[in-house]
C-alpha cells in the first residue's frame, strides 16, 4: 500500500511541476536508483552485452546503462503526469514524427490495426499520439499489479488518455473487440508475459518473442504498425513510425507466425541497436546460460 500512496502522491504533484523541472528530478532519482542497485541488475545489464556485443567496455557499458535508468525514470514523470496532459501538452512533447501517414491510412480501411512498440523510448507517447490525433480507441493489455488498489490507479491515469488498459487475463477479448470494431490492439512487441511465443533470433541469440500480434494479424488480416519514441536530451521525442506489415499466409500456422515475429524482431533489433539506451528491458529475454557477475 505504501507504492499506491506514493503513486498518488507523485500523481498530484507532477502535473503541477514544469515539465523541465519534473524531468531533471526524475532523472536525478534514476541516477540515484543506477548508484543503488546498478550492481543487482544481473539481468538488465545480461541484455545490454547482447545489444552492444564483445567490443563496448565497461565504462561504455555503464555509461549507457545510467542513461536507461534515466530515462525509465523519466518515463515514471510521463505517466505521473498523463491525466494532466491536453494535446497542445503533447504535441509540444513531440520533436518530429516520422511515418504517421502510415498507422493513419492502415486504419482508414476500417479493420483496425495491431500497433505497439518494444519496451523502448518514451513509450507511452506512440500510443497517446495515436489515440489522440487520430481520436480513435487504443486497448492495450497490462500484468495485474499489487496491491488491486495501485492496479486500478494506473489504470486510471493511462484511461485520462483514451487508452483502455485492460487485464492481461481478459486481454484477448477486448483487443479482437477493438480490432472489429476498427480501432487499435496495442501491444508490446518484445516481452512474451504467456511463455508461449516461438524462439527467433534477436541480436544472434534465439529469444523467445510474443506472438499475440501477428495471430491477429493473420486471423483478422490486419497490419502490425511498429513505433519507436526515441527521447531527446531535451526531452522531447522522435517518434518513428515503420511501414504496416503484413504476414502471408502459406497454410503452415506455425510458419506463417515464427516468420512473421522474425521479421517483427529485426525491425526491433534496427532500433535498439541504434539507441541501447532507450532499450528499457529489466526482464529476461535470453536464457542467461553464462555467469553475468
């Protein structure tokens, strides 16, 4: 109860802050949080080797690493500060966008789309950009949190944006409801919460991936639209927006769907190798087969 107290808190104070001092405070508490526990993070710093490789030190390794906790720091600020946030507030967020035409035009055809990112940037943003300008519904599926009282909060301050946070246990209806009814099934792209996704290579190594948006994609023949929200230092976002996939169906279920989250999967690796620090993955990805001390 003390984390749901301290949410209401923070939600109350932030939208009151200016955003430039609310983010330098939050970035001050992610350097705090990488001075603390830096050396406990055994799995974050485990995904951050497979990105950059054998070449990076550990003094690039650390220097990025504290640029992450920053900006997942930040990203506490943005959700904090959500339910304050008109559209003027978020435009003025945005740096530029690139490829907005794309997730536009896949929803005019009137099926809907499957749209999400990976754990990355100011994630919120692509969603909020698309529910906002586009004033179409966004589901996207959340963990059940402890207490239900902090669960039902952030529910709150994620709904003030016209995005319907839903239950991970009754997630799959509500996105095939969405989808029929033309709007968006937001996704993260790079975390299988179920277990059940197929392994595909991600930065060499076989990974296991969620597959939950490419079944849809083929069940109801729709696009998967992919956006990445890369934070400026000045902390507004570039917000990139790929071209619409499409997955083929060649009567092989299984196939059609590891190729497809393969291809999901190398769109991902384009931009987390591009910007590792905006790569905010505390969770286990690979299976950690090697000493990590």
């Amino acid at each position: 109860m003390l984390t749901y107290y301290l949410f209401r808190l923070a939600a109350f104070i932030c939208p009151r802050l200016p955003p430039r001092v609310g983010y330098w405070l939050f970035a001050r508490a992610g350097d705090v949080a990488f001075a603390l526990t830096a050396k406990k993070q055994t799995t974050y710093f485990f995904n951050l080797r497979r990105v950059l490789g054998n070449p990076a030190s550990p003094t690039q390794t650390n220097a990025i690493a504290r640029r992450a906790f920053q900006n997942l720091a930040k990203n506490y600020y943005d959700l904090f500060s959500a339910h304050g946030m008109t559209k003027e507030k978020i435009r003025a967020q945005l740096a530029a966008v690139h490829g907005f035409d794309y997730i536009a035009a896949a929803l005019q055809a009137g099926k809907g789309v499957v749209a999400g990112s990976a754990h990355f940037g100011a994630w919120d943003l692509f969603i909020n950009l698309t529910a906002i300008h586009l004033n179409t519904h966004v589901v996207v599926p959340n963990e059940r949190l402890q207490p239900p009282q902090l669960f039902e909060f952030i529910l709150q301050l994620r709904n003030s944006q016209g995005i319907e946070m839903v239950p991970l246990d009754v997630a799959p209806r509500a996105l095939i409801k969405a989808l029929r009814a033309g709007q968006i099934a937001g996704l993260a792209f790079d975390r299988d919460l179920t277990q059940t996704g197929p392994y595909v290579m991600f930065f060499d190594h076989p990974a296991r991936m969620p597959d939950g948006a490419v079944q849809l994609a083929l069940k109801y023949n729709v696009p998967v639209v992919m956006g990445f929200s890369v934070r400026q230092p000045d902390n507004r976002s570039i917000v990139y927006i790929e071209p619409p996939l499409w997955f083929e169906k060649t009567g092989d279920l299984e196939r059609d769907i590891h190729t497809g989250v393969q291809r999901m999967a190398q769109v991902m690796e384009k931009y987390i190798r591009q910007y590792p620090d905006q790569w905010l993955m505390f969770q286990k990805i690979w299976e950690m087969e090697i000493s990590n001390s």
